[in-house]
C-alpha cells in the first residue's frame, strides 16, 4: 500500500473481517518500526477502527498529535475501538494483551501481527457482571503467564491458565469481602506460596490472601481509609519482607502497611490525609538512585504526580511534583530507575512522559483517549523498542502508543 508524501490521504484496507484505517499517513511503503527512514518519510499516526465481535465496521477519525521541529510530525498511535467496551488491559507475551470489558463482561486475548494488525485470539463471558483489573501472573511458575480477573461484580478473584494457541480458561477463584478493583501479587510470609493483595471497588478495607498451594488462601483484613483501590507489594525497608503501600483516594492520603512477619502488619501513614489531592494509583521505583525504592503517586485533582522519596525505610525524605498540564494524572508507570528513568502519567487525552532534566522534569506527550488507566511499558510490536499499552476507560478503547516514545513524543506546552 502506497501513501502520498503530502497533502491529506486516507486509505482502507479489510483484515480479519474488520475495518482499519490510516489517517494523515505522510510516508511511502510504510514498516513495521515506526521510525522516520528519510527525508519526508514521517512515523506516521495510526487509527485502528476495528470491531471486537469482528461483524461491524467504525469509522473514527484521528487528529494527529504533532511533534517540535527536527523531530516527525506525526505518531505511531494505534485506538482499538472495542465492542464491547474494553475496562482493563494487560500485556502478555508474543505480541498479545489481555483485556476486560467492564460493560458487556467478558475477558478476551488479542495478539498483534508483524504487520501492527490485531487478531482476536478469545472471548469469554465466564468472568461475569463489571470485571475490573486483569493481571499477568505466572502463578505456578510453570514459565507460562496465567492472568488474574478482578471480578467486581461476582465478587471474586479468578485464575485463568492458558490453554494453548492464546486461549485461556478458568482454572478457580476465590470470594472477597468486598468488590474487588485490583490484586498485586507477592509471597508475603515468605513460605514459597504466592499472596494475593487485593483492593476494593469502595470500602475502607484491603485483603490479603496468604496462599497455601494452588489457589487456596488464609484471608487477613487491613483497615484503611477509603478508597484503597489500588495496591501495590514492595519492600519499603528492605528488611526482605514485602510490604504493602495503597494510595486512599478520598482522603488524599498514602499508607504504608509495613510487615512484621508471622502474617502481621502495622499501617501507617506515608502522606498524611490532604484535602484536594484524590491520589487515584501508585507505582514504585528507585528514581534517585539510592538503592531505597520511591513512590510516583498519580493525583488526579491537585494538576501533578508527586514523588515520595524513601528515607531509608522509615518514612519519606522529601517529595517532589511533576507539573499536569491542565487537570491531573490518573495513572503512573515507570521505565528503568535512577536518572534514566521514564515515567508514563496518564491525563485527559494524552499520556505525558517525563525524564529528569537537571534538577527539574522534562516533559513530552503522546496521544490517549479519555481516562487512560492501567499504563504498561511493554513491546508489542517485537521490534526491541519500548510502546506504551494502555486502557482508554472513559472512552471504553485500548490505545498503544510504539516506541521509540522520547523520540518521537511532542513538546508539552
């Protein structure tokens, strides 16, 4: 397929039953890498229109995100328009991503081609009414990934195992106290079984799973302020126990549930309670370089991310915010550690990236949806660059964004 070096061209082409459709492309004989290859031969921006049930064409147009000069003026951007309406998204292995609709409830595979075309691998309803977060785990260790459901409506965690050829199928699950929002997964007594950590759709509780072998557990209640939707397991003191942090979104605070072994553990406060702040999701990585694991708090009402530098283990050192351009990021995922780490904020219509610049944050963007949630660094397109997988969750589409993503990010102004 040929496009014009100029000017504004649309083409179409059928795949698999479905609709795809290229807008703005200002490049010939277009590859798989996404890259720029020569003087006027820009990345070009991508708008996969495709029906989930593979029997229905869309026809969505696609504003392509610009870029500063000296850089391509286009995006490799790709929108998966579902139907159903996709919730949550995860990435697996070979090029495939799982993900939940939270509307229609079912749980299906997909697997990108070579060529950046998806193809739906599976589809099933077995996870029932508004499923939420679904997670990659290898959770017998067996070297294949299984994924967790958190089913918000069943009011259970399952287990899928794969099944050969993308196709998993429900192996258990098991009943929560609450309807569960997400699961993090860590051996947490240190007995060589993993735990669950779950958190909830509303309440002012988080559950953990001490497992016992296959997926049988023993259930032990924190208290927390609410909302603690999203868990996360990491070893904040590094005493070789995992603990656990939780963002409370309706009080604005962070909390530390810190473990004292013999499946006890006492909570704290990280960030006290602030009003204004609704700290949504966390994520954890050594941003200075000090061997003490930090956290990047996604706020979604206070305009920034806030750093919670690590003060060896025992409270926080200092904090520092990274700017949103208009409203305040939902999510947060970081790339590497230290100076060279990346991280992913998601906000309204866009993902900003941002890297250490001095003593300050460089910023770019690319494009999303609306309500971009569940962010993950992961190569899809097999290519050995980075992309960005994401869940549009307002605007019910999974995006991916192929790297190289400094590179080719815009300018945030």
């Amino acid at each position: 397929m040929l496009y014009s070096a100029g000017g504004f061209h649309k083409a179409a082409a059928e795949y698999n039953g479905a609709s795809f459709q290229w807008e703005n492309a200002r490049m010939t004989d277009p590859d798989r890498s996404g890259r720029t290859r020569g003087p006027g031969r820009a990345i070009p921006a991508i708008l996969l229109a495709a029906s989930l049930s593979g029997c229905a064409t869309h026809e969505t147009a696609v504003t392509p995100v610009g870029a500063p000069p000296q850089r391509a003026d286009t995006i490799a951007y790709l929108e998966v328009h579902a139907e159903p309406k996709a919730w949550s998204v995860t990435p697996l292995d070979g090029g495939r991503f799982a993900l939940t609709s939270h509307k229609s409830g079912v749980l299906e595979v997909w697997e990108l081609g070579p060529d950046r075309r998806p193809r739906r691998l599976m589809q099933d309803p077995r996870v029932g009414f508004h499923p939420d977060a679904v997670r990659t785990i290898d959770w017998d260790d067996d070297g294949r990934l299984d994924l967790l459901v958190a089913g918000e409506g069943a009011g259970v965690v399952q287990l899928w195992r794969p099944a050969g050829d993308g196709v998993f199928t429900l192996s258990a699950s098991v009943k929560a106290p609450f309807p569960p929002r997400d699961v993090a997964v860590g051996d947490l007594d240190g007995d060589g079984y993993k735990d669950l950590v779950v958190g909830p759709y509303s309440g002012k509780q988080v559950a953990v799973y001490f497992g016992k072998g296959g997926f049988q557990f023993d259930r032990v209640l924190l208290e927390a302020l609410p909302t603690p939707s999203h868990p996360v397991v990491v070893d904040w003191d590094r005493d070789g126990d995992l603990d656990i942090v939780w963002p409370e979104w309706d009080k604005g605070s962070i909390r530390l549930a810190r473990n004292q072994g013999d499946r006890r553990f006492e909570t704290e406060f990280l960030a006290p309670p602030t009003y204004g702040l609704s700290p949504r999701q966390l994520a954890v990585a050594d941003l200075d370089a000090d061997g003490w694991q930090d956290i990047v708090v996604a706020l979604e009402t206070a305009k920034a991310a806030r750093i919670l530098y690590n003060d060896h283990g025992k409270g926080i050192r200092e904090t520092e915010d990274i700017p949103a351009p208009v409203w305040g990021y939902s999510w947060a995922t970081v790339l590497g550690s230290g100076p060279d780490a990346l991280i992913a904020l998601s906000e309204e219509g866009r993902i900003v990236l941002a890297r250490r610049a001095g003593d300050g944050w460089a910023l770019r963007q690319v494009p999303a949806g609306s309500l971009p949630l569940d962010l993950s660094f992961t190569d899809l397109d097999r290519d050995g660059e980075p992309d960005l997988l994401f869940a549009n969750s307002a605007g019910e589409t999974i995006g991916i964004v192929f790297g190289p993503l400094w590179e080719q990010a815009r300018e945030v102004e």
